[in-house]
C-alpha cells in the first residue's frame, strides 16, 4: 500500500475489526485520481499526502474514526476546503469516548473564514453536539439535500448553529415527518413532501430509555420547530419490547408539549398503541410552565390512532375540549383486522412438507 496508483478512482478498506485505536495508511500511499474514498476505523491523519491530493473527490466517507486520529474540527474543515467537487461527506466517530478531548478541541479551535462546499448534498455525521456546532459555524452547503445526525447519549444538547445551518439551505423542505421511539434511541425524519421514500433531515439520538428519548426529542424540536411551519403531516412511531414505568410525570406532560409546539401547523396526527395512554394524557394536562393544552396543535383536522391495545376513550377529552373552544378535528380509531384461520381449502393447498400436524391429528 506504501506506493503510488496513478489510476486509482475507488477507495475503500474495511479492516473488520474495529477499535479505539483503527489502522493506519502508509504515509507513502499516493493515489491522485481518487474520486471516491471509504475508510472505516482508519486513524487518517490530516497531514497526510493523501489527503492533499483529493481535489478531485466526489464521496469523503469516514466511518468509526478512532480518538487515536485527534480529529479537530479545523483540521477537517481545512482539507474539505479543498475539495470544490464533494457530493457526499460522511463523519462518523467510533464512540463517546474521547468526548473532553473533542470538546476541548470545537472549543479553542482557532477562528477562520467560512468554508463552502459548492457541490454537497449529503451530509451524515455521528458524534457529539459540541463539534457538530464547531463544524456547522464555519460551513456552508447551498446545495444540501439531505442532511443525517447521530448524536451519542447526551443528558443535553446546545445546538444553536443547527437550526440558522439548516435554514440557509435552500434544498432542504420539510412536508411531513415521523418521530420514532425505539429499543435504543429515538428518531426523527422529515420528508420534503408527503409519500416521498427519501427523508431531507434525520436526527437520531442513541438512548435506551424513553423518558430520556423524550427529553432529547422535545430538547432538539425546541431548536428546530420554527424550520417546520410547512410540516402538515405527523407520525408517531414506538418500536419498543416492553413500555417504560416512567410515565406521566409533569416533566414529560412539558416535554410532550414542547415537541407538539413544533409542529403547530400538523392537519394530521398517527399516535401508535404504545404511545396512546401517553400522549392522550399529556393532550388534557397543563404542563409544568401552566401552559393549558387548548393551543396544542391549533390546525388539527384529523388524529388517527391504533386502537387495538385496548385503550378506551383515548383523546376522547381532548376532542371535547377542543369543541368547546370551536376547534373540533375528526378522531379516527384504527383496528387491524385480525388474522384469520385458514379454511379446509387454504390448508389443502399447502404441501404435506410444509403443514405441521400435531400427534393424534389427521
């Protein structure tokens, strides 16, 4: 690998074992046509002659970097300055676990002008929000049409810079969005239009329990909520094994109104089984700050949810609060179908291999 290939336009090593410490490319490796470089665990230096001889790259993605790479911000944005050609930029950190040492780092990183990359419009990265900001005040992509965070454990975020970077990109449009609490994190996506497959934003939180995943959600939507005035469309998602004990507490009413504040202008809600009893209470409480739960979701027209828990009169009192006020929506309760038993007909369609046949049972 110590050697030069002239021809060479994809780049990409996987070591298989990945670590704090990651592997290392020879400092004599040489590659000055590289269009597309994927280097997982690899502790790059900013230094290297590789990274000087990237003008023409098109896909930058670095995967699981190492604290062993000392990465700082500046050096990162530094060489990305030069690359005027960049479509996709990938930053993912290994872990959490030189968070000071990154911190310290976005924080006495020296101040330099603004760095744009012209032709970016894929940017993923994963870590901390402390050298996210760092990388997002010095950066601008006028092109961006897709944009995806990943931020560690964090009890809270300062994430100021997000919401002015998000804003300044013309690319990024938001319709619809789907918040999701699942078994280890919490997760939200924004479509540029309803139906459409491809989310423009997606910010996910690594978190196993969900009083936490609703503070980080109701945290991060307090920053976002005013990119999401055209948002009509809302869907709460909960893929999770078993329900958390820690409901209804008057932090979570408040946190559960702060996330719905974001999202004033939602014509149409889907609350999932897990989420009903949950959010059904926080929609008939004031929360914490006396806040009366009449000027929730003010637009309203449609609140779906899955019935099939057994949960009765969910969103039933919101629904009359709301009528007193002028302000009615349509509460529409959704049952699956429940499976049915295949006939004697269905059964003899399937091969005597395949059917299970219980003892003493033709």
């Amino acid at each position: 690998m110590g050697k030069e290939f002239p021809i060479l336009e994809y780049l990409f090593i996987d070591p298989q074992i990945y670590d704090d410490i990651g592997f290392t490319l020879p400092e004599t490796f040489q590659a000055p046509r590289l269009l597309h470089v994927a280097l997982p665990n690899c502790a790059l230096k900013m230094g290297s002659t590789l990274l000087s001889t990237l003008e023409h790259l098109v896909t930058l993605l670095l995967n699981c970097i190492p604290p062993s790479a000392q990465l700082s911000p500046n050096d990162l944005l530094q060489r990305v300055s030069l690359m005027p050609h960049l479509q996709i930029l990938q930053i993912h950190f290994y872990s959490p676990a030189a968070r000071r040492n990154v911190e310290r780092q976005a924080l006495v990183m020296p101040i330099m002008t603004l760095v744009t990359l012209p032709n970016l419009r894929w940017f993923e990265f994963k870590g901390i929000g402390a050298y996210l900001e760092a990388l997002l005040l010095r950066m601008r992509t006028p092109l961006l049409e897709k944009l995806q965070i990943t931020f560690f454990n964090q009890l809270t975020f300062s994430i100021p810079t997000l919401q002015p970077f998000i804003g300044s990109t013309e690319n990024l449009t938001f319709t619809s969005a789907n918040l999701r609490f699942d078994y280890d994190g919490v997760n939200l996506e924004v479509y540029p239009r309803k139906g459409a497959k491809i989310y423009a934003l997606c910010i996910r939180v690594l978190c196993p329990h969900h009083d936490w995943q609703v503070s980080s959600a109701a945290q991060i939507l307090g920053v976002l909520g005013p990119l999401f005035p055209s948002v009509v469309d809302l869907t709460l998602k909960y893929w999770r094994f078993t329900l958390s004990s820690e409901r209804h507490t008057s932090a979570s009413i408040t946190q559960w109104h702060e996330i719905l504040r974001s999202f004033n202008n939602v014509k149409a809600l889907h609350v999932p089984d897990g989420l009903i009893e949950e959010l059904s209470g926080s929609l008939t409480a004031h929360d914490g700050l006396g806040e009366s739960p009449i000027e929730l979701l003010p637009e309203l027209e449609e609140l779906r949810y899955d019935a099939g828990g057994g949960v009765s009169g969910a969103f039933v009192p919101f629904l009359n609060v709301r009528r007193k006020v002028g302000r009615p929506f349509t509460l529409v309760p959704i049952i699956a179908p429940s499976p049915r038993t295949p006939t004697l007909s269905k059964l003899q369609q399937i091969p005597q291999s395949a059917r299970m046949v219980q003892p003493g049972v033709e």
